[in-house]
C-alpha cells in the first residue's frame, strides 16, 4: 500500500470515529435541559379512565351539556434522566415543544420525586380550591384550614412536624391562608427562631422550628403546606396523574 493510500485510509478511520464519536454524544451523553410538549385534555364535563371526573354527592345535581375542558403540559425527562442532543434537537425544530433548563423544572438538591410529591400537592390544592370557589359562589359557607401535607427530609421541620398537622399559630400569629403564612415565616424568622403551634390529632402542640434560606434568599421551613376545607357538599375530581397548578 502506498503511502498516499494509507494517509486516506487513516484520515477516513479519523472522520469515522468522529462521526461515531458524536452520535454517542448525541444519543447517550446527559442533556442540563428537559422538553415541554402538549400533554392529554381531560373534559371536566364528562369522563376519564370511564369514570366521570366531577362526581357530586350529597345534594340533587343534574345532566349538563357542552365540554369544558383542562389542558396539560407533560415534561419529557427529569435530573436522573434527560433527553438526548437528538431528541433536543427534533424540539428545537418542533413549535408545538420548548426546551427548558433542567434546573428550572427540577431545582438542584431536591429529588425527583420531591418534585413529583409537591406537583402532586399542587395539584390536590387546586383541586380543592376550584371546588371551595364554586360552593362558595353557590352561596355555601367554606372553612378552611392550612395543614401541612408533606414534610421534606432533611428540611428544618424533619422530626418536627408531621402530614396532617394543622398549622394554627407562628409566633402567636394567627394563620389564615398559605400566602400570609409564607409572609410570616419570612418577617419573622431572621429574629431567630419559630415557635409554630400545630394541631396534631386533636391537642395543640407547638415546635420550635429554624427557618433556612433556599435558592432564591426565602426562608421556608421545608414543608408542603394545603388547604383543608369544611365541604358542606361532597364534591370529587377524577383527573389521573395530573400534578401541578390546576
């Protein structure tokens, strides 16, 4: 073989394991992006899985007409795993789907499925809220209460708090919603720390709980707080695995 010969052949294994070298990188190599793509539409005027997604109990409801209807947005990959540069790219070319930083959908330190546990809650709280919104332009009276649905590990309530404790009292203060209670704990909480008053299964008990800063300089006590609502009708909203804002 010629030495000409054997200088293409070399360039031509060079341009190969190039070649062979990025498509690895495409397929395999982890991505710090994941994809939002239109998820399924669910009629909240009729059925999903074959059940009807608004059940009514309690009170004479009656036949409706017409469809009303919720849209989603599914996420394609998560911290643990990301969408390929090949699949990116096809998003990239696709105006239906958007390419959104990893860190955005999935916060660093926090666990997929923390993630998932608070898109969850986000979701039940919507859920209860849209119903509360309805009895109450209905006429009916709604109480509620804050309680804390999820206590993360690790987090300053860890060992403290527990699901299902009714938050009453921060400091003495009263709390009435979850957005005055997130006020609270942050005009409060670089004094030192909190005296939080809970109802647990019936008996006040209060925990002193520090606050920590996350990410963006909030203090939180690490917990997933919702609503508890005094239904004076029993209303039920069949929507899946939807989580999130509703």
């Amino acid at each position: 073989m010629s030495q000409k010969s054997r200088a293409r052949k070399l360039t031509g294994i060079g341009f190969l394991a190039l070649f062979m070298g990025c498509l690895f990188a495409l397929v395999f190599l982890p991505t710090p992006y994941v994809i939002e793509r239109p998820g399924p539409v669910f009629d909240v005027l009729g059925k999903s899985d074959g059940k009807p997604v608004i059940t009514i109990d309690g009170v004479a409801s009656y036949p409706t007409t017409g469809r009303l209807d919720v849209l989603t947005v599914s996420v394609a990959g998560n911290r643990e795993n990301t969408p390929s540069w090949l699949e990116l790219g096809w998003a990239w070319l696709n105006p239906a789907e958007a390419i959104v930083p990893l860190d955005v959908m999935f916060p660093p330190n926090v666990s997929t499925a923390q993630v998932e546990a608070e898109s969850s809650a986000m979701m039940e709280v919507s859920q209860q809220d849209a119903i509360a919104a309805a009895l109450t332009k209905l006429g009916y009276s709604v109480p509620w209460h804050v309680y804390v649905s999820e206590v993360s590990k690790g987090s300053p309530s860890a060992g403290k708090l527990v699901a299902a404790d009714f938050v009453l009292k921060i400091n003495k203060v009263d709390i009435r919603d979850i957005d005055q209670m997130r006020t609270v704990i942050n005009d409060l909480a670089p004094a030192g720390p909190l005296n939080v008053e809970v109802l647990r299964a019936g008996k006040a008990v209060v925990e002193q709980i520090t606050a920590t800063k996350n990410a963006e300089g909030k203090y939180r006590l690490g917990i997933l707080a919702g609503y508890k609502y005094d239904f004076p009708v029993n209303v039920k909203l069949q929507l899946g695995e939807v989580g999130g804002d509703l």
